[in-house]
C-alpha cells in the first residue's frame, strides 16, 4: 500500500524514495510523461473520435447509417443532408427560431447583468443587500421544477408559443450569473480611474462607456458567451413553451423529426440537424475560450 | 441536468458561497446605504432593478403560484377550487411517482462516484503545464459545451442494433453479436444514459477541480517528494484533502444535476419502456403536460423544490463551515 514510508537517509545527494534506487525521481518524471501521453492518446480516441464520427454520420446518407456498415458505401460522404435540411421548411425555420433565441438571450442578459453589475459594483444604496439576494435566489431554484407554474402564467402573459417569451424566460436563467460576473468585474476597476472620469464630468452612463467598458469587456463577453450557449442549447423549456411548430427551435424540432412528424424518419436528417446544433456551440467554444474560462475560473475556489 | 444552466449556476454558486470568505475582498467603499455625489444611490438603484424586476417575474412569482397551484386542483382551462393537502396525497399514493423517484435516486447513484473520479483523472492529467495540455483541458469540456439534448438525439443513431457505433463498437471486441436493441430495454437504456452522460459531463467536475489543484502550494507537494512518498501517497494525504471544498461542491452540483435530468432521458427512451426510465423531472412533465393534471404535477415540483433547496443550503453551508 502506498503510505508515506520513512525515508532511509543515505549520503546520496538525490533523496531516496521508497523502494527506489537512485536517479528514480528522473525515471519518475519520464514514466509520469510517458503515462501522460499515453492519456493524452486514450482522450483522443475516447472524446474526439466520437464527435468526428458523428460529423461523419452527418455526411452519409440516412440509409446508410439505419444499415450495417458495408465497406462500399460506408464512406460515401455527401453534404446531401445539410441540403435535405435546408429544404426541409420547419426544419430550416428551426435553425433560424435558435440563432434568433441565442442571440436575444445573449443581448438582453448581457444588457440586464451589465447594468446591474455596474450597480452592484460601484454604487451604494438602500436595499442592495436584498436585491442581490434576491438574484442570488435564482441559483436556488432550478427552473425545471416551476415549470407549471411559468407555463400557466407565461400563458397569461401571452408569452408561451412567443420566441420573445423564450428569451425573457431564458435571459433571467442567466442572469444570476451574469450579474455575478459583472459584479465582480466592475468591483475590480481600481476606483481611482472612475474617479478622474467623474471629475472631469461624466455622469453614470458617459462614465460607462468613456472608461468603464473597455475594462469590463472582457466580463461582458463572458456572460454573452454563456447566454448564448445556455440558449441554443436548452431542451425543456422550449418543449415546453411552444407549441406551435413554426417557432420551434432547433432541439425541440429534432424531437419532431426523430418521432418522424415531417414524415419517414430519416437518419440523415437527424444527424445532419445534431451536428448542425452542435457545430456552433465547438466553434464559439474553442475561438472564445479564454472568455469561457474566465468566466469558469472567476468563480474558482481561491479561499 | 439542462447544461449551460448548469454550468453558470456552478460558477455563481461557487462563487456567492466563496465571494464572503475572502478578506478584504468585499469591501472596497465604506458601507452606508447613502449613495455619494458622484455615486448617487438612485442611480445604482436604477441599474438594478430591471435585473431585480425579471427575477421577481420570471422565478419569484412562479414560485409562489406554484405553492398555490399545489393546493388547488388547477385545469388548464376553467375553474378551480381549493383541495388542501389533496395533490400531495395524490402523488404519495401514485406507485408511478415512487418509481420515478427511485429510478432518479438509481440514476444518481450510479453516475455520482464515476463522474468524480473521471473528472479527477482528468484533472491530474491536465493540471501541469505540459505540451497539449491547454488542448487536453478543452477536448475534455466539448461534450458539456455541445450539451445533452444535442448529445443524446445523436446517441438515438448510435444506439441502433446492427448499425449504431455502440453495437458495432461492442462486435469488434466480441463482447456482444452486435443486435442489441438498448433503448427498448430499460437496464440497457439506463446503463447506456449513464455511459454517456458520465463521458459527457466529467469535463465540467475536472474544470472545478482544476482550479482548486493548482491552487495548491507546489511547495507541499515538493516537501513531500523529499520524503519520498510515491505519487499515490502524494494524492491520497496531500491533493484529496486539500481538495476537500471543491470536491464536495462538484458532488453536489452533480447530485443536483442528476436530480434534474430530463433532455437524455426524454430523447433517448421517452421514459419507456412502460415507466422504467422515467426520472422525476420527466414525471413532472407528463403529468403536468401529457396527463394535464396541474395540481398534482405542482405538488410533485413543490417537493423537489424543497429537496433541491435543501441540498443547495447544504453546500452553502459546507463551504461556509470549511473557512
């Protein structure tokens, strides 16, 4: 068993470690090297082989992949599938009901978090503390759960078969966060670089945007970069608040097409709309990951 | 576990958990609730509550109505009245409603523990700076950023008998003849569900981890190398126990997760066959939106309100303990 065992002091220079000769923490660091490449190898083949095959399963035709794989058509890959989709009306509407969702989650939270991070940051006034509880509680309660409740009442308030509806009910989703984010982002701005603006006579909102945008920018893209994601790619609630299939999104219309509403179910058009869902949220991911990343190790544990 | 959601709320729960322990963090101005005359306190005031206003629309009052709707036996159209406690009772005798509870409790179970130790190796693997690291750590994380619902519909194809890769894949090893029919057999689809979500969100337990690895001193793990101990050891006495926060937010984050499932199992089983893959939170929908029972649907998502909030204030309190 590996416990830490006494170590037997000899005049070596290098220490000893436990049952090990000399030069052993050398040939510790190359087994550690080897055994990390090894895993490196292991990662590829277990997470990025699956996403290119699925990539390629979008290519080929729906008969072949509902078929055992047969060397001669295997690999005949077309686009065939993408140009299915797009002439697939409500499929193509899909695509475009999400870019319009994302990007409407992703402008409305940013603008939300933004000005209530520059209030919570740089601003003192009565009920604060409450009010930043009261976004805090939002992380408490997880949306699945009240999800009868918003459905009667976003019904109410006309806002169920609404792509805006989605957008207010997916921007609040996200606005806990956000607001973090800015919080902190704003609380960071040293208080002597406000100040000179303010001197010199800029109010609340010129202040923002003559000196405090471009040091909370960064925070900006985070938060946009996790609505936007957190949006295209949300099932529940948009199964839930629309009905209508014109406005469907993206994962709710592959539902449809995978219970063969628009007709004989077609693998290929199932696979080619996945990776079409998935394509932009590996793209974003990987060109803005800095932003991404920031936005995971601003909330890291440093206490 | 809606992922992107999950992801954010992560973040800021780690974070509105941390934020106050840090010293001489929070309080950069003087408190006071006046504002100053460059800082009016009507302005922040301003700032904020259109924030505060769709927190009040959009969760507060459906949490309050859902308390209401709970005790009441609420239609979709007409007219309602109160029935106490009924809705509750209703569900306690459903045989359906304990089954889903107990599959959701199964589920957890099953994908909690290997989720940490994925997410653990992964970290370790990731954690010193060596060549492709960065690109490692980003690899890791694609399948949470793609999300389940994407993830699951592509998972529908690949679990196909004869030509979904999960088949072919099991007939090149000789494990099986490569016919199996997974999603039309409920321990089959639980254990492939289980497979691919433990391969898709481990990434999101390592990035927690990570970020309390490197946090630790190279010093201590120096010292200890003088002394001899093997890596093993190393882990064992020095990571794990100085890891103890981070850890036990991220099994948290992930029971919760799990409790919420609802996109891989609506996608990939549809909760069949018959009831054996129907987790809580699907329940709740087909009650609520299948069966068209309001009051009883409510009353289920009133108890895992209660459950959810109940595991929260635990971390909450974890993490203040530990300080």
């Amino acid at each position: 068993m590996a416990t830490i065992a006494q170590p037997t002091r000899t005049t070596r220079s290098r220490p000893r470690r436990t049952g090990g000769g000399s030069g052993k923490g050398r040939s510790e660091d190359r087994v550690k090297l080897i055994l990390y490449w090894l895993a490196a190898f292991l990662t590829v083949i277990v997470f990025v082989v699956p996403l290119l095959w699925f990539l390629m399963r979008s290519l080929q035709p729906g008969a072949v992949i509902a078929a055992p794989p047969d060397a001669s058509s295997f690999f005949d890959l077309s686009t065939d599938n993408f140009r299915g989709l797009r002439a697939q009306g409500d499929m193509f509407r899909a695509v475009g009901n999400s870019i319009i969702v994302a990007l409407g989650t992703c402008v409305l939270t940013t603008l939300l978090a933004t000005m209530a991070g520059y209030g919570f940051g740089r601003f003192k006034f009565r009920g604060s503390g409450i009010a930043f509880g009261l976004i805090l509680v939002t992380l408490m309660i997880p949306f699945q759960a009240i999800l009868t409740p918003l459905f009667i009442q976003l019904s109410a308030m006309r806002l169920t078969d609404s792509l805006l509806g989605l957008v207010l009910f997916y921007s609040t989703v996200n606005l806990a966060f956000g607001t973090f984010v800015m919080r902190t982002a704003f609380m960071s701005v040293p208080d002597g670089l406000e100040e000179a603006a303010r001197l010199d006579g800029s109010g609340t909102i010129g202040t923002f945007f003559h000196v405090l945008f471009p040091l909370v920018m960064p925070g900006m893209a985070t938060t946009a970069l996790f609505a936007f994601l957190a949006a295209w790619t949300e099932f529940l609630g948009a199964l839930t608040f629309l009905t209508r299939q014109d406005l469907f999104t993206l994962p709710v219309a592959l539902v449809n097409l995978q219970q063969g509403t628009y007709g004989q179910l077609d693998f290929g058009l199932l696979a080619a709309g996945s990776v079409t869902a998935m394509i932009p949220c590996v793209i974003l991911f990987i060109a803005l990951q800095r932003y991404y990343v920031a936005g995971l190790s601003a909330g890291s544990l440093k206490g | 576990m809606t992922l992107s959601d999950t992801t954010a709320t992560t973040v800021a729960r780690t974070r509105a958990a941390t934020e106050r322990h840090i010293p001489g963090r929070r309080k950069r101005r003087p408190l006071g609730d006046e504002g100053t005359l460059t800082h009016p306190s009507s302005h922040g005031l301003l700032l904020v509550l259109p924030a505060a206003l769709f927190v009040c629309v959009f969760v507060l009052a459906p949490l309050v109505f859902a308390l209401y709707i709970s005790l009441t036996n609420w239609p979709l159209i007409g007219s309602y009245k109160f029935i106490g406690l009924d809705n509750y009772a209703t569900i306690g005798r459903d045989p359906a409603f304990w089954q889903a509870v107990l599959y959701t409790l199964i589920y957890t179970a099953i994908v909690t523990l290997p989720i940490l130790v994925l997410g653990y190796l992964m970290a370790v693997v990731v954690r010193a700076n060596r060549p492709g690291s960065t690109l490692l750590r980003t690899v890791f994380f694609l399948p949470y950023v793609i999300g389940l619902s994407t993830l699951s519909f592509l998972m529908v194809l690949e679990a196909q008998p004869n030509s979904g890769a999960v088949n072919l894949l099991l007939k090149a090893l000789h494990i099986t003849d490569g016919t199996t029919a997974w999603l039309v057999n409920g321990p089959l689809a639980t254990g492939l569900i289980c497979a691919l979500i433990i391969w898709a969100v481990s990434g999101s337990t390592m990035v927690l981890l990570l970020s309390g690895m490197q946090s630790i001193p190279r010093e201590v793990y120096e010292s200890a190398q003088v002394d001899g101990s093997s890596w093993m050891a190393r882990e064992w006495h020095i990571t794990i126990p100085m890891l103890r926060r981070p850890i036990s937010m991220s099994l948290i984050l992930s029971v919760i997760g799990s409790f919420l499932a609802f996109s891989q199992f609506f996608i990939m089983t549809g909760g069949g066959p018959g009831r054996d893959t129907t987790p809580i939170v699907l329940y709740i929908y087909q009650r609520a939106f299948v069966q068209l029972q309001v009051g009883a649907a409510t009353a289920a998502s009133v108890i895992l309100i209660v459950v959810v909030a109940a595991i929260s204030a635990v971390q909450f309190w974890l993490l203040r303990a530990e300080d």
